[in-house]
DNA sequence: CTCGACTTTTGTGGTGTAAAGCACT
DNA sequence: GAGTGCTTTACACCACAAAAGTCGA
C-alpha cells in the first residue's frame, strides 16, 4: 500500500548504490541491483557468484521475475504473473517461463541473458571500435540492439531434442518453439541497454568469444548451449560445478510434473527439479508439494479449459509444448505460494482451543471414534 | 453501533484401515 | 520380476461444545 505512494523511480532504485535503476533481484541478498553493482558484489568470492540473480518484477518492481508476457512486453514475478493474468481475457496472452543466472556474467553474457541478442555477430557493438569512440558508436551500437530481430538464446526449449537423431529418440510433430526464451528485457529494455553498455565500457576486455573466463567466473546460463548439450546430461550450479548430473533418458523424458503427458515422453525433456534447483525453495520442494497446492480438481479444471481452447480454436496453433509451458507457469506460481504457506507454516501440533482438547479427551468413545452420548 | 437470538462452521483425539515401503524368498 | 509378510504412514471417522457468522430489533 505505502509502496504506491513512492515514486516508482525510487521503489526501483538499486539497494547497492542506491543511485542507478534496480534492474536485478538476489535472491540470496534480498536485493534490487542494478548490472554495475550485481557485478561489484557477485565477484567478491566464488561464494557469491553462487548467488542466482533474476530480472526485477515490471509490477511489483520488489520481486525476481520469472515469467516474461509476450503480450505485454513485460516480465513479472510469480505473485504478479498471477494477479495480470487470473482473468480468462489476459490468460491468454502468450506468456513464458525465464531462467537466472548465476556467477558473474560479461556484458556480452548479460545481453545474451536479458535475450537482446546472441552475440556473436553483433559483438562489434560492444568492441573496442565501437564502444567508447564517440557518439556514433555508441548510437550504431544501440541502433544494433535495438534492430535485431531474432535473438538467439538457448533456453528450456532448445533442450527438446529434435535434430539431433544419433541418440536414437525420434523427434515429434511439435513445431519448433521460438529460441528466445530468455528474450525478456521487460519494460526497461532502454535501461538495460544503458548500464550494459557502461558495463561493457568499464570491462578490460571487449573480446565476445567464449573464453575460460566462463569457467573462472562461474558464470552459467542455466540452459546450457545446445552444441554442447548431450541427452542426459545438463550442467547444474546446485551441485559441485565441475560435475554434470547425469539420469537416464526415460527419466528426463517423463518428469513427474508432465507424466500426465504422456506424448511428451516422445521427446527428451531435462527435468525441472534439476534446471530449477537455482531457488533453494524449487530445489527442496517435491512436486507432491506442488501438486497439493492446487487441488486435483484444480488442476482437471486447467487442463480442460486448455483443451477447450485448443478445441474451441483459441489456441488452435497451441503446441503440445505450450501446455508443457502452462505447466512450467503454474509450477513457478505454485512455488511462489508455497514458500508464502511455508513461512507460517506450524510442523508441531498446535492446539488452538484448549478447552476442546480437554473435551476430546473425555469424551466417551467407541473404537477411537466419539459415541453419543444418551442424556 | 450494540445486543441477543439463532444458525453454521470448526476443532478436538483414539482407533481402524488402506496404502506404501521394505526385506526376503 | 513376482509373491509374501511385516512394519510404517496417512487419513477418515465419530459427537458435540465452542467459535464464528448472520440477522433483526
């Protein structure tokens, strides 16, 4: 309530230096930073570069957001992804789960981050020639971002294998799915650009090639480059950084969140529990839990009412994998609940009324069960 | 706004039972 | 892998007083 009378300017402003725009959320911290001091204060150690880092919630601007609405052009926090989108008009806007990050990424990763473009043709942008010559440069490289059409950034979706055949799983019907999963500046795209750009002016080396610096960072994209992605295997930064965790096949193909899907066991998908162990609460919290959140008759209602749609032609070019998405949705937002239930939750048992407790006790009983007892 | 009458909902514990887990053959 | 027996776990069941909610005066 009080935050609506702050000036959004200030409610957004960066916790570190308190001077430019939050652009970030740690988790870990608690804290809005913007990408100058997420880097001044994740390469302190190899401890905080562990942090995992979100984009700011566009509404609630206080939250790490972890859905980007197409439709909108806006990225929102579980709780406020919920709020916009409750209603059937905006549930159907085109929505999409983004990942974090961790370690401490360059500039050059942060575009590739934020989903402004894949680097690696238009790294001349932030090269030496361009960044910090003039004026010009400085335009052209905007003009750059600000014209590139088809980001490519690995995300969830790239790790659906459909090419690659030697792993002798057969690709299925399911259209291709935009790469750009991570595309998702939010309503701050101009700000980004602006502190990846003193960002970028500020790094010793301009150089966009994938280096070991990566490995000495630690910085790790949570979706991995497909190149280098093998079925079965998926690097993870919950575990010893140095060891991929593998699983068999058949498990990352039927998650326990989808095994109601089962076409999807057609393709192989990595399991949540593992790309989504960058939140302590995702990575601690069985899918049981997340299932109990919402009811069984919650959840036939979503699946109906999204086969409506599809049958009702709504979502007529729906993809299988959409659903999958939905899901992925409904998981972040039921996380999100659950760690607000989790905060008041009591594991004793605690007696709200003392005095009925007294009379359980002596009340009259058959079997364990209470008997009526004749006045 | 307060009060009283009335209705509805909640919470309490011991036991039985089904389901799950486990070891063993 | 299938079958069996044992143990553990989760949950429904019951009556009714107390709490909470509703409504009219």
């Amino acid at each position: 309530m009080t935050d609506r009378k702050i000036n959004p300017k200030q409610r957004r402003l960066c916790d570190y230096c308190n001077q430019s725009k939050a652009l970030l959320y740690c988790r870990a911290d608690s804290a809005k930073l913007c990408f100058s001091c997420d880097r001044e204060v994740h390469s302190a150690n190899q401890l905080f570069t562990k942090h995992s880092r979100s984009l700011l919630c566009d509404a609630c601007d206080n939250s790490p957001a972890s859905i980007f609405c197409e439709t909108e052009q806006s990225v929102f926090c579980s709780n406020c992804d919920w709020e916009n989108h409750k209603f059937s008009s905006s549930s159907l806007h085109n929505r999409r789960p983004i990942e974090g990050f961790t370690g401490c990424p360059s500039a050059s990763e942060l575009v590739s981050f934020v989903g402004i473009e894949d680097l690696g043709d238009k790294a001349p942008f932030f090269s030496e020639e361009k960044v910090g010559c003039g004026e010009d440069g400085e335009d052209d490289g905007l003009l750059y971002l600000l014209s590139w059409e088809t980001p490519v950034t690995s995300g969830f979706d790239d790790l659906i294998v459909s090419n690659d055949f030697e792993h002798g799983f057969k690709p299925t019907d399911v259209p291709p799915l935009p790469k750009n999963r991570n595309a998702s500046c939010g309503q701050h795209k101009e700000e980004v650009l602006h502190q990846l750009r003193y960002l970028a002016k500020s790094e010793p080396n301009h150089s966009f090639v994938k280096t070991d610096v990566d490995a000495i960072t630690g910085f790790q994209p949570w979706i991995t480059d497909t190149d280098n992605l093998q079925p079965g295997i998926v690097h993870t930064s919950c575990k010893n950084d140095t060891d991929p965790i593998s699983f068999p096949a058949y498990e990352s193909s039927t998650p326990q969140c989808f095994s109601d899907n089962v076409e999807m066991a057609d393709q192989v998908f990595l399991p949540f529990s593992q790309l989504r162990c960058y939140t302590e609460e995702s990575a601690v919290v069985p899918d049981k839990h997340l299932g109990s959140s919402r009811t069984t008759h919650e959840n036939e209602s979503l699946e109906n009412q999204l086969q409506h749609q599809i049958a009702g032609g709504t979502m007529s070019a729906l993809p299988k994998v959409a659903v999958h998405e939905l899901n992925s949705q409904e998981r972040d937002s039921a996380i999100s609940r659950y760690k607000e239930k989790r905060k008041t939750r009591r594991y004793d048992k605690h007696i709200r009324y003392e005095s009925r407790k007294v009379r359980a006790e002596s009340r009259t009983r058959i079997k364990g069960r209470f008997a009526k007892v004749d006045h």
